[in-house]
C-alpha cells in the first residue's frame, strides 16, 4: 500500500453531491490515502460535477485545468452529471485520466486500486494508458451518503433519495442519475441515531426528488418525517428542495407541529405562467402553487419560504415573464435562487423555437434578484425582535462575529468571541446590517 498516496477533491452543484463527495473521501481515507486540501499537490485530483447549466459545464473545465496546474502529474479522475452526459468534451481536456459515470461514481477507490490497495498501477480504469472511460451506464441501486458541509461543518446532509422519474423539459438530471430510488425506511432510524451519537448540530435531508421517497413496502415522505418526529433526536432537521406537487398538507402539518424539523421550505416554482409551466411539463399550475404557499404559512406563518425560478424558457414571451413577476409580487416568500435558462443537449426544451435572445435572459434574471433582494428584506424586518436558534458556522473577523442561519433561514451575526464552541444558541434579532442581521445573545 502506499502510505503516502495523496488525494483531492473539488466537488460542483448540489448538497447531494457534496454528500457524495464525502463519502469518497472516507473510502479513500480507509484505503490509507491521505485527503488534501484541493489547491495543494496531490497523487490524484477527484471533481466530482453538476450539469444543470451551461455554466456550470464550463465551470467543470475550469476546475480541471485548475487541478492540472498545481498538481501537473495527478492521475485526474471526472465523475458526477456532467461526466456521465459528456464524457467526450471532457477527455478533450489534456491531462484528464479517466471519466467515471454515475452507476461507478461510489467505486471510484474501489476501482482505482482495485488489485493492491493504494496502488494506483493496478487500477481497472487502466490510467498508465491516458484517457479512458467507465461505461457510463446510470444506476438503478441506491448508494447512501452522509457528510458534514464542506465550508462550514456544522450541517450534515443526508442522502435520502437518489435519481428522478420527471420527464420536465428542460432538465437533465434523470439522463445522468437514472430512475428514482432511496434508502431503505428501516435504514433511517438507526441512520439518524449514529448522527445523534456524533453530536452534529443539524441535518438535512436531500436527494433529487426527496418528495417521491419510495420505501420497501410503500412507505412515503410524509412516514420518513414521522418517523424522524418520533425519535426525539438532539439535532434539528431541515428538508432540502422539495417539489410543490409532494409538498402535501400532511407533510406541511408534521413539520409544523415537529420539535425537530424546522420552519423553513425551498419549493421550485420555476414559473408563474401556467403556459411556460405547461411546456415544462412541470406536475402544477400557478394555483396549485399558491396553495402550496397558503397552506405552509398557515401552519407556520414565520417559515422561511425559498423558491427557485427559471428565466428566458423558450417561449417566454414579454407578457408570460410578466405573468411571473406578478405572481411573484402576490404570495409571500423569503427569497429567490434564479436561474438563467441554458439550452441543454438532448432536452426537448433545446429543440423549442421562439428562442428568447440571452440579453433578455440576463436582463429578467436581474429583475427576478432585484425582487429576490426585497423579499429577503422584507423577511428579515418581520423577523425583527424575535428570539431564534442559530447555529454559528463562520467566524467574520471584520464584524468579530459569528455568521449563521435561525431554524427560519434569516442570515444573521452573532456576538461570540471567535473561539466560542457553542454548536447553537438563542439569540434576539435586532437590526439589519447589510446582507445580515445582528443579534444579542439571550442569556
């Protein structure tokens, strides 16, 4: 075995593959590798990538060569989304080693040092011999992931669900995950009490679709978040993207009257026109959407309520991004995560005509923030002379304080010395600095 075999990581896109990217490196780590920091020199580069945009395509390219140029000789391996779609662009890149796609993406150790552990000569993907690829076929077993957050490590994502059977228009995320699936129900519980003995702060269930979670005999999302309400865990729990149309007033009252789930929801819209919504192939209407959003603050009114919208669809005309931005500006919501839409290969959506020009993309993503920038405002002043638990995550030196979220997703500042060790603490809202709020601590 060599000892001194070094490995990094770079990972793009989604909380699902953050939690995927460390589950390889506690592979790697029991096949006595030693993980590095991504910007020093290391034996082999791993980018774990995300597909969803254009640009986080060339984002991908970017990391590469990025790799490349501190570490000139590392065995360069490329899985996630985009490498399962576009395996041939990436080995066009001088220096990439091998392609792993996403059936093979929790092997990558396992195949790398497949004869000697640690032994990088032996690997099945036959790196001695430059590019090659891991047939890139998706999988249909579920691998199971867990991990703190890479930035903060105070948040721990639980892979929950893997893969979508949606045929929405414009995505690509069931071409490179495959079909849905999930964890075994009878796998959470004693899941949830090995995180509990580890003392994490928080939990986050995340997948590709957590809302269609499909137990072995038939069990729901809503039973997971029952399940996990009844086992008085020390830890919050917080739902990550979760569609409208699996939203359901049962899961929306569990989580409402749940000591241990928190107040806060991120649902995609997408749009507020029925027609776009429609070209989609989106499971809801702008109606069904506001009940979605009527039925959450009327369980908890103070609940963080994010949304993700696309702009520049094809077909989008003036009027039906006007159709958005008044629905927008009619229901209430904390913020925004807006998207700009980029034509995806092998997407129906890439083959619709009436092209809106990326000049108009780009001016109606501006809008979309600028208003995204007042409901955040708006949410925080109501939130104003509450009391809230917040978990530090990052210490801000030029404020000399901490930075973290409240159960309710307000960003806030929180007077501790910068060697506080506090996982959580009760703190009173007070004032708007900024993109934060300023807190005191209650005693």
């Amino acid at each position: 075995m060599q000892e001194t075999t070094t490995v990094s990581f770079h990972t793009l896109g989604c909380k699902l593959n953050y939690a995927e990217s460390a589950q390889l490196q506690q592979q790697f780590t029991a096949d006595g590798c030693s993980i590095v920091e991504f910007d020093s020199p290391a034996d082999v580069v791993v980018v774990n990538t995300c597909t969803v945009t254009e640009q986080a395509n060339t984002e991908c390219r970017k990391i590469v060569r990025r790799a490349l140029r501190t570490s000139p000789n590392a065995k360069v391996i490329v899985t996630g989304c985009y490498a399962q779609l576009k395996p041939e662009e990436i080995l066009e890149i001088p220096g990439v080693s091998a392609v792993v796609g996403t059936a093979d993406k929790m092997r990558i150790s396992e195949l790398l040092f497949a004869a000697t552990p640690g032994s990088i000569n032996s690997s099945q993907l036959e790196l001695n011999g430059g590019n090659a690829v891991k047939p890139l076929s998706t999988s249909t077993r579920f691998t199971g992931a867990t991990s703190a957050d890479a930035e903060t490590r105070t948040r721990t994502f639980f892979k929950l669900q893997d893969g979508c059977d949606y045929t929405c228009t414009f995505c690509t995320i069931p071409q490179a995950r495959g079909p849905a699936r999930a964890i075994l129900f009878a796998d959470i519980a004693p899941a949830m009490e090995k995180l509990a003995l580890q003392g994490v702060p928080e939990v986050v269930l995340t997948g590709v679709n957590v809302g269609e979670y499909l137990g072995e005999n038939g069990e729901r999302f809503v039973d997971v978040v029952r399940l996990i309400n009844s086992m008085q865990l020390p830890f919050r729990v917080r739902i990550s993207s979760i569609e409208p149309n699996t939203l359901t007033k049962e899961v929306i009252d569990e989580v409402a009257a749940s000591d241990v789930f928190v107040p806060h929801v991120h649902v995609p819209l997408q749009s507020g026109s029925a027609e776009i919504l429609k070209n989609m192939r989106r499971r809801y209407n702008p109606q069904m959407y506001r009940n979605t959003v009527d039925m959450v603050h009327a369980a908890m009114p103070q609940a963080g309520f994010g949304i993700d919208v696309i702009v520049g669809f094809p077909g989008e005309t003036d009027a039906l991004f006007e159709e958005t931005v008044q629905f927008l500006n009619s229901i209430q919501f904390s913020y925004l995560h807006v998207f700009t839409y980029s034509e995806r290969d092998n997407t129906p959506a890439a083959a619709m005509s009436d092209v809106v020009p990326v000049h108009v993309r780009r001016e109606r993503t501006r809008r979309l923030r600028a208003i995204s920038d007042v409901a955040r405002n708006r949410f925080a002043l109501s939130n104003l002379g509450t009391i809230r638990n917040v978990i530090p995550e990052q210490f801000i030196a030029r404020y000399n304080a901490w930075s973290g979220y409240t159960e309710n997703y307000v960003k806030v500042l929180v007077p501790l010395p910068e060697n506080s060790t506090l996982k959580n603490v009760d703190v009173e809202l007070l004032s708007i600095e900024g993109e934060y709020v300023l807190c005191r601590v209650v005693e």
